[in-house]
C-alpha cells in the first residue's frame, strides 16, 4: 500500500480505533508527522493539536529532552523484565514522582496504562481492607458522570447509566453511585448537603471512594470545588476507607495545580497517574500509595504481596522518557503558561455561551468546555474545527480543548476560533 487512499481504506475495513464499529463509518484522518503543537496531514494540511493527543502530550509533541532520553535508553536497554530485575530508569522516575506527589504518596507501581492502573488502585484498596481485618469491605463508592478507564474493574466505577459502559450492566461489579457532584462555585450549604448524600451511600461493605478530583473527564468534562475533594478526604478518614484519586487527567498542571488533590489540600492514599506521564510518548501510568496502605498490603492477611505483574511493567524506554517529562513538569515553566492559557481561552470563549444552542462554557487550567444542549454531529464539528486549523474531537454534547502547554497566545486564538466554528457547525445541525 503505497497511497493516502489505499492506507486510510485499509484502516477503515481492518483496524478498530476507539468507542468505533467495524467497518468504521467515519474514516480517520491520516497523520504523516508531529511537531511541537502541529499535526501534518496526508493532505497537507497543518493543524494545532488542540486535544494535545488526548491529554498526553502536554510538552507538545517530540520535544527535544524527551527525544533524546528514548535515544539514549534505546541504544542501551529498551526492555527488560521487572520481577526479579530492576533498572535506573524506573528508580530514576519514581523518585521524581515520589519528590512531586503529595507528601506520604512514596510508594510507587507501575502498570501499562491509566485503565491498567486503576485497576492496581482497586486491588490495593481492597488488599488493604483485608490486611486492616476487613474482608467484608469489597465495594466501591463514587459519584456518577465519572469515567475511570475501559478494563472491567475501572469500568465498574464509570457513570453506569451517562457514561460508555451501560452495554455491561448486569456484568460488571455492582458498585455504589452518590449523584453528580454539584459544579464549581456552588454554595458552601451544597457542598454539605452534598457530603452528607456521600456519607449516606457508606455502608458496611464498602472498601474506598475513587473520584476524579476537581475535573471530571470523559464522563462529561464537569468542574467541582477543590472543597469537596477534602470533604472525600474527611468522609474516607471518618470511615476508614481509601481514598483514591484518578489524576491521569488532572495531573501535572492540567488544571492550574501541580496534583488536583495539591490543590485542595489534601493526601489521597491512594493516587493514579498516567497521559502526561511521559509526555505523550508511549504508555505508561503509576499508582502511588502509602506506607500504611503498602503495609497492610504487605501482611499475611493481606495477602503478603500485591497482585499484579504486568510483562512490560517498568519498561525502560517508558521509563527514561517519562523521567525526562516529570523532569519538565518539575522545572515548573507550565506555571506561567497555563495561566495565561486559561486566561486566553476565557477571553476567546467570551460571550459563547449566550448563543443559541449552547448550554455552558467553562474553562480551568488549560482545559476548555463548550457544552451544547444536545449531541452534537461529531464529524460536522470536527471538520470545521479543522477548516480553522486545528484537531478537535468533541462527544456527546461537548465540543472541548486542552492544549499543549507550549501553546502560544496566536495558537490559543486560533483553537478559540476553531471552538467557536464548532459551536456554530452544531447549531446548525437539524434538531
């Protein structure tokens, strides 16, 4: 297969791309190259990433320090195995990791993805109750509009009516579900109410509360407050239950903060990290946790060992990269791009929201969120995203955008733009 065509009607009829059926009914966009905030088209066009390649490429793509860390550690290591073995990579990033994350967070495990590491997350939480003499503690609690990941465990704890995975009802791990939390700036009398609704879905069975703290993501992109993520902390210290944190989107300065769980205040027990983590190079996600949780996971009734062993966990070349994108996000220069990036993406969304058809516009760190008042047609708003010059891909009722963090003041203005014609493209759509 020597051209676009051929490549791209190949993909189509052979190769499944996310939440898509085969054939697929859309073709895919063939991508030729990337470069700091730039995708190449087949077609030659130029057009800004304006998803950061889902949330992962945050340095923008191909940046020199991470290009020369796979360079060095591929002539040298690309992979070894984990058990038994180990490897400066992995000992390099977990300690920047480790020097990062809330104080307490100092034990670190690697899995293949952020889905992969929610899943440790549970069996933690759940090793932990044993090792603490309570086996009967096998539920989890969260709120709905939450989205944790594709694999059976993360799916179990995803809005189980709103979200992608009603197809498994009746399969999945029943879990509980507090409603929604209310959205940011709300009043502090609802965020109690809130709380108090929380703290009555606890039960006898139930092990640990996961939330995605501050923003909720792919279950439908909403803000809370940062009190409400210490008001989890208190709920999980009265209860004894774990606390886990999803941060593989919020993570490393996504929404203003360093962690969002920093931002309010408070230590989960236990925190996943994936998507940034090595700066949209190739897949890698971290659960940390503490020594309290390690310990009991730890102990013979605990299970004397965690139960997990990924073939590529701690993969070198994963982890040389992702020590050079931590280093980056140390060296703390997105504390002066992702404010202006917000105030940006403020100023350009401007007035949106009173048009017709749109339901909000919301903004945080370097995220924005044009939310419709119904579906939007996901290729007609793609496409004139595109004829503005930039990759956008919107779901359900949401046309959003999360830039790189080297997005400059003209790349900004432009994703407004584009964000804008998208808007205009559902508006138009029939109702």
């Amino acid at each position: 297969m020597r051209s676009s065509q051929e490549l791209l009607e190949f993909d189509r009829r052979h190769i499944w791309h996310p939440y898509g059926p085969m054939p697929a009914s859309v073709q895919s966009r063939l991508v030729t190259q990337a470069e700091g905030v730039y995708l190449q088209l087949a077609d030659g066009a130029e057009v800004i990433d304006g998803m950061s390649s889902w949330w992962a490429a945050c340095h923008g793509h191909r940046h020199p320090a991470l290009v020369a860390a796979a360079q060095r550690q591929i002539e040298t290591m690309p992979h070894v195995m984990f058990g038994g073995l180990t490897h400066a990579p992995a000992i390099n990033v977990a300690n920047s990791l480790v020097e990062l994350a809330p104080d307490g967070l100092d034990k670190v495990f690697f899995a293949d993805s952020g889905s992969v590491s929610v899943e440790v997350a549970i069996k933690m939480a759940l090793q932990y109750q044993r090792g603490q003499g309570h086996p009967e503690r096998t539920g989890l609690l969260t709120w709905r509009s939450g989205y944790h990941g594709d694999t059976f465990g993360a799916m179990s704890v995803c809005d189980p009516e709103g979200g992608m995975h009603a197809l498994w009802h009746g399969v999945l791990a029943t879990q509980r579900f507090a409603p929604a939390p209310p959205v940011r700036d709300c009043e502090p009398e609802e965020t109690q109410r809130y709380l108090e609704e929380m703290e009555r879905n606890i039960d006898a069975t139930t092990a640990a509360i996961i939330i995605e703290p501050v923003v909720q993501g792919a279950g439908g992109m909403r803000f809370h407050d940062p009190a409400l993520v210490a008001g989890i902390r208190e709920l999980c210290d009265r209860h004894d239950l774990v606390f886990i944190a999803d941060e593989i989107a919020t993570g490393f300065g996504r929404t203003g903060e360093l962690f969002a769980t920093s931002g309010a205040g408070v230590t989960p027990d236990i925190m996943c990290v994936g998507k940034a983590l090595t700066g949209g190079f190739m897949t890698l996600a971290a659960a940390m946790t503490t020594e309290k949780v390690a310990a009991a996971i730890s102990s013979p009734a605990g299970g004397g060992a965690l139960m997990h062993g990924p073939t590529f966990m701690a993969n070198p070349l994963a982890c040389a990269v992702a020590h050079a994108s931590v280093e980056l996000i140390a060296s703390r220069y997105w504390c002066d791009t992702v404010p202006r990036i917000e105030a940006e993406l403020t100023t350009g969304l401007a007035g949106l929201d009173r048009q017709p058809g749109v339901a909000d516009v919301r903004v945080l760190g370097a995220i924005a969120v044009v939310e419709m008042d119904t579906a939007v047609d996901m290729e007609a708003t793609t496409a004139a995203a595109l004829a503005e010059g930039v990759w956008l891909r919107p779901f359900g009722r949401l046309i959003y955008a999360m830039p790189p963090f080297v997005s400059t003041t003209e790349q900004i203005d432009t994703i407004t733009r584009a964000l804008r014609s998208a808007a205009s493209a559902a508006q138009s759509q029939p109702r």
